[in-house]
C-alpha cells in the first residue's frame, strides 16, 4: 500500500523516512505542512494516521520481515520503550546524559532490541544524525565507544539507503535545511527481491500452523537453518503455531544423538517452537492408512526387483503385480509387517499413473522392510513409512496449514497433493522457497556422513562442516548467520551464495568488540636487541581494545629484547626508522644475516621520533618466559570446484590440504582465554579460541576466522 507522508519543513521526520527506506516500503514525502504541525501518513483511502511513533509502528507492520518491530511480544514491548525514550537526544540539556545511558546499555548488545535491527534502532540513529555537528564530535572522541560502535554498524550495513537521506534534510547545520528537492520523489526505489515475501495462499492471521520437518540423520546446516528460519519468520508473521516435526522413517541412519543436536542447533538459532512431535508416533495410524489403500484398491504390493522397478518407472512399464487382487495385496502385506522372507522382498507402492510426464506420479513407493532397530521404539516395526507417504499424512494429522519446501521438491508437489486426495485428508497448502547452495560446499548428510565416517573431519562439529555447529565453531556468530539467511528470504530464485558475504557480516558484528593481542610466527621470527632498551623488564597495562573499554585490560612487557616477525624484518633496511607499535620508534643499527635470511637486529630506541614519518608499523613481543605457546589453524574448502553438476562425483573434488597449523607464541595475556572467545591477533586476522591455555607444553589452539576477503589456498 503506498502512501504520502506530510510533514513541516522546520521538522522532517527523519526516522519515519529512513525506516520506510530500510523497510522497502513504499513512500512519497510533502514537505507542505504548517511550521509545528505533527507528521502525517496519507493513504490513498483518504486514511490519516498521525505522530512518529504510530507511522514507525504501520511501516514495522508493512515491511518485508516480521522482526522490524522485535521477535515476540517482550521484544515489541522494548521497541515501544525505546521509541517514547529516542526524543530525548533532541533535548540540548539532556543529551549527553542520554549518550551516556544507551552507550552504557549497548555495552553487551549488538542492537538495542533482540538480535537483529528494529525500528527502535533507527529511531535512535535517525535523532542522533539528525542532531548534525554536535553529535560528529563526540562521535569521533572515546567517550561513548559503544554507542559509536553501534552508530557505525548500522551505518556501515544501511548507509546507501540512510545518508542520503541525512544529507538532504539534515545538510551541515541541522535539520532546518530544507529538503532537497530529489527527496520529493518516492522515498522507495523498488522492492528487494531477496528479502523475505510475507503472503502466504490463502493464510489467515491466527489460523497458520507451519513446521520444520528434519531427519534426525545428521546435524543441522546452513541450509536447514534456512528452511528453520523461514518456518519461524511465517509463524510470527501470522500470530500462529510452529511444530518441530523429526521426520525418523528411516532406522538406519537416525539416532537419539542427531535428535539432540537438531534441538540445541535449533535452540541457538533463537527458534521457539509449540510442540516437538515424532513422525514416529504416527506409525499405527499410518499402517491404518496404507492398509485402507490397499483394500481401496488405491495401493498394492510390489515385490518387484529394485532395480527393475526404477527401469519400469523410467519407461512407464506397469509392474506385473499392479493387478494383483486385494486378497493377494492383503497376504503380502502381512507379510511385510511380519518381516518374513517374503515379505522382506515386497514394498507397497501407490497406485497412480504410471504413463504420467511426472514420474513422481508413477506408482511410488509408500512401504518398505527395515529390521534396523528404531531410536525411538527398538524392533517393533518391520516396515517403514517413505517420507513421501508420511509426510502430507502427517501434515494434515497435524493441522499444518502451511507446508514449506524448497524448490528442488517441485516435480513432488503433484505427488503430495495426489496422496492427500486418496486419503481422503484436507488439503495442505505447499509454499516453495529455493534451496541455500554455497559455493564449494556440500550439503548432502550423506556427502557429509561420508567425511565423518572416513575420518576426513573430526566430527559433524569440524569447523570445515557448514553445520550450524561447525560454522559457529570456526567463528561465526548466531546473529551474523541469521542476518544472512533472513537476507535470503523466501525468494523462489535459485542461487549460489558465496560465503564471503556470510563472514562480512560476521566481521561487522565482531570487530567493534572483540579484543585485539600479538603473535609472532614461532618458526619465522627475529630478534630485535634495543640497545637503550630497559634493563629491567616493565610492564604497562593498555587497553585490549582500544576503542572498545568493555574489552577489559591487557598487561604488556617492555624489553630490550623483542620478537619481530620474519616478514616485518625481511622489509627493515639498515639506518630505517620504525614504529614498534604501543611503544614508539625505533632506529636499525645492524641487520644480521645468513644465507640471504634476517637471523637478528640491532637498533635504539627513539622515543622522540615521529610515528607519522615511519613506513613500517610492525608489532612485537617481549622476549620473556611467559610467552604463550600458539596453534594458528586455517581451513580450506571440503571440495575443490565451487560447484558439482548433478552427474559429477564429490569423491573427484576432494581438496588435498583442508587444514593447516602453524605454531606461534602470543603475548602472556593469552593464558586467560577461554573457549569460543573471539580475538584479533594483530595485522594477522580474526582468530576463535578452541582449545584454552591448560599447560606450556600444550599449545593454546585458534581457529582463523575468515573476514569476508578471498583467501589464498593451502595448497
């Protein structure tokens, strides 16, 4: 619904426009109301709704994803004490007082409300750009470090759509410059395709049931934490019901161990859910059905050779036992459900249409024999449900509204609804969204089972798996994935995602926080003698973070003997000036050498001397016994090819060299890490702590986090 927003020229409503931007919602702006007058939403209905607050409100209602004005109830509740407090900013007295509050607030948080950006947030942004040259200054001070953090994220991910704005109407002396006659035009450009559609067919407010359907095969991965995803932004949307459903119809590959894992992965992804149910449970009330089937003549007893039935299904050749009497289906039949030798050889398969273009409709099969014992009820059953058969039974069983599928399952929507037909059951409406493929990755549980089993990886945690677990260990945070895959949204267009836009993200959320440290390569380092350097070693306590005073504090040793990285001495020539960082200049006398390799330098401190002329800016480590023995571990892809074709073979891809550890010795602070904590070593990189300080003789092992650039192979 597009709309006019009428507002006076002494007081444009900077957030109500920069929400709609951010929002993708359609707006025209007039700048023709009387000085003083309240901003006003003008539809073309002839409806009017007045004041920000209630405009930002409608705009979170109408923007393309549910989570604009919070997750849930409590989240909403929050947005709307955020909004009454953003006006405080505008009061001179006040301001300070505010920055100070919200900057202590953000100390631990990403967004003010939740995990992801909410109109409150551009409340809050649009007052304090909007303030002009008193809030540049204090942005460019230490004062406030989170707040400007804060500021400088949203800034850094919404600036193309946000600053054009602040400039038109807020220009270089505040926000009585008058608005720049391009902003006369639609605010709204037009719609991005890849966020989130919100129109589901035929869904009522109240009335939608959606669920997550995995099988309990595997761990969860990047490409079902999309489809996770997708199932909770729709059951918000609508005010309605999310079940988490484990699809367990296979014996064979599930286990109470990937139950588990699924819920916790799902658990961290923030997905709340009303119910957990078992496709499992259904198991009486679905042989029921396939024996009803069966004496309907709707179903029969194949006992077929596998390979010969997938030919005949090929060919559209009815199987010789497609005519068999109900009598004869019945006998087999119990067979099957006894898991005699005669019946281990049948299956049961829908009676449909075998010369049908869509082979999904060529008699498919709904029962099989298994006599692997079952997760969850042992050695009852002999037969098994396929997933074709199960599960638009069990969605209609369950009242699911709504069921959500990738693209790749199109051919078997036909299939789906020509089931539901013959069991008589309501109708389940089917929502396609294209399926999460990453360049050089593979998502098969199968594929990825295969890694597991053949000791390629350590586990289904490997920090090489994109498993929500593995991804997460290697670096990732929560926030940074779902903002990625929410980015996605339920588009239908087939793409091929690069990871680099997932670590960008990532590095946006880590860099404003995380602590920084040193580390030299332990085997390609040098040492630097100081000739005036202290005699006796002292120690200064600096900042871990220098714009970030939540980051704590780090204690740093001042030597006359330091470690240089190799590659920083390699680059010094002799008489040159440098800059030893947090220390000051320094001045080379001597450069020792064997065989063409720096072994040693010799210089003098020179304190005095300026850090603006200096080339070289290198980093360093006092050479004491407390230094902290290093593990640097980089990864490379599983796979060599950024993207397998159908009829190509993972197996003829495999990367030779998917991991690489490089020892090094990190500053003696590095004893206090803990697992999962996240850092930067300088001008090295982002690194995740997996494996905390325990001894001397064992390394403390970091895992490289990817910060969005292409990488070099290991190769």
């Amino acid at each position: 619904m597009e709309a006019k927003i009428a507002f006076s020229q002494d007081s444009p409503p900077i957030s109500i426009i920069c929400a709609a931007k951010v929002a993708d919602v359609p707006l025209t702006t007039d700048p023709g109301l009387p000085v003083g007058s309240a901003p006003t939403l003008q539809f073309g209905s002839g409806d009017l709704l007045h004041g920000v607050n209630p405009i930002l409100h409608f705009i979170a209602r109408a923007a393309s994803f549910s989570s604009f004005s919070g997750q849930n109830a409590i989240e909403f509740g929050h947005v709307v004490e955020w909004l009454e407090y953003a006006p405080t900013f505008l009061s001179g007295s006040e301001f300070e007082n505010a920055c100070s509050f919200v900057d202590g607030y953000l100390g631990s948080r990403t967004f003010l409300v939740g995990h992801g950006l909410t109109i409150a947030d551009l409340a809050v942004w649009s007052n304090l750009a909007g303030i002009g040259q008193r809030w540049d200054s204090l942005r460019k001070s230490k004062k406030f470090q989170n707040l400007v953090r804060w500021f400088n994220s949203i800034d850094a991910e919404y600036g193309d759509k946000l600053n054009p704005i602040v400039v038109a109407y807020v220009g270089k002396r505040g926000i009585g410059k008058s608005p720049a006659p391009s902003l006369k035009e639609k605010v709204h450009d037009s719609k991005d395709p890849s966020a989130p559609e919100v129109d589901l067919p035929g869904a009522k407010v109240g009335q939608v049931c959606v669920r997550f359907a995995p099988e309990p095969s595997g761990y969860l991965h990047i490409g079902h934490a999309k489809a996770a995803l997708l199932n909770k932004y729709f059951a918000e949307r609508y005010q309605g019901r999310l079940i988490v459903r484990f699809d367990d119809t296979n014996p064979s590959k599930e286990s109470n161990e990937f139950v588990e894992n699924l819920l916790n992965d799902i658990e961290t992804l923030g997905i709340k859910y009303d119910a957990v149910t078992y496709t499992s449970d259904y198991f009486p009330k679905l042989m029921e059905m396939a024996e009803s089937l069966i004496k309907q003549g709707k179903a029969y007893v194949d006992d077929t050779p596998k390979e010969q039935m997938r030919s005949e299904r090929m060919d559209g050749v009815e199987s010789r036992c497609r005519n068999s009497t109900v009598e004869e289906n019945l006998s087999l039949w119990k067979e099957m459900v006894n898991g005699t030798t005669r019946g281990m050889q049948c299956c049961v398969r829908g009676k449909l249409d075998m010369q049908d273009p869509n082979k999904s409709l060529r008699d498919p099969v709904y029962y099989r024999c298994n006599t692997d014992p079952h997760h969850r009820v042992g050695s009852k059953y002999k037969i098994y449900p396929t997933y074709d058969f199960a599960c638009p039974f069990v969605d209609a069983l369950e009242g699911v509204t709504h069921a959500l599928r990738s693209s790749e399952y199109h051919d078997r929507n036909a299939q789906y609804y020509r089931i539901l037909q013959d069991m008589g059951m309501r109708r389940v409406e089917i929502y396609e969204f294209s399926r999460l493929n990453m360049v050089y990755t593979l998502l098969s549980k199968r594929k990825l089972l295969w890694f597991v089993q053949n000791k390629k990886v350590e586990d289904w945690t490997d920090p090489r798996f994109p498993t929500v677990q593995g991804i997460v260990r290697r670096g990732l945070k929560v926030e940074a994935l779902i903002q990625f895959i929410l980015q996605q949204g339920a588009s239908k267009n087939l793409n091929l995602m690069e990871w680099d836009k997932l670590w960008t993200i990532n590095k946006k959320i880590i860099d404003p926080v995380c602590a920084r440290h040193t580390a030299v390569l332990k085997d390609q380092c040098v040492i630097f003698t100081l000739t005036n350097g202290p005699e006796k070693p002292f120690v200064r306590i600096l900042p871990r973070h220098k714009k970030y005073e939540g980051a704590g504090k780090k204690a740093t040793t001042f030597t006359n003997r330091i470690w240089l990285d190799l590659t920083d001495a390699s680059a010094i020539s002799k008489g040159e000036e440098v800059t030893l960082m947090d220390w000051g200049n320094a001045i080379i006398k001597e450069i020792k050498m064997e065989n063409g390799v720096v072994t040693e330098l010799i210089g003098e401190l020179h304190l005095e001397g300026s850090v603006k002329t200096t080339k070289l800016k290198v980093t360093w480590l006092a050479d004491i016994a407390e230094l902290v023995p290093l593990s640097l571990v980089e990864f490379d892809y599983l796979i060599s090819k950024k993207k397998l074709e159908e009829d190509e073979d993972f197996l003829d891809n495999l990367n030779p060299c998917t991991r690489r550890e490089t020892p090094a010795l990190g500053d003696s602070n590095m004893r206090n890490l803990k697992r999962g904590e996240i850092i930067q070593l300088e001008r090295k990189g982002y690194y995740r702590c997996d494996a905390p300080f325990i001894r001397s003789s064992k390394p403390v092992v970091l895992f490289a986090i990817p910060d969005g650039r292409q990488q070099a192979s290991l190769n």
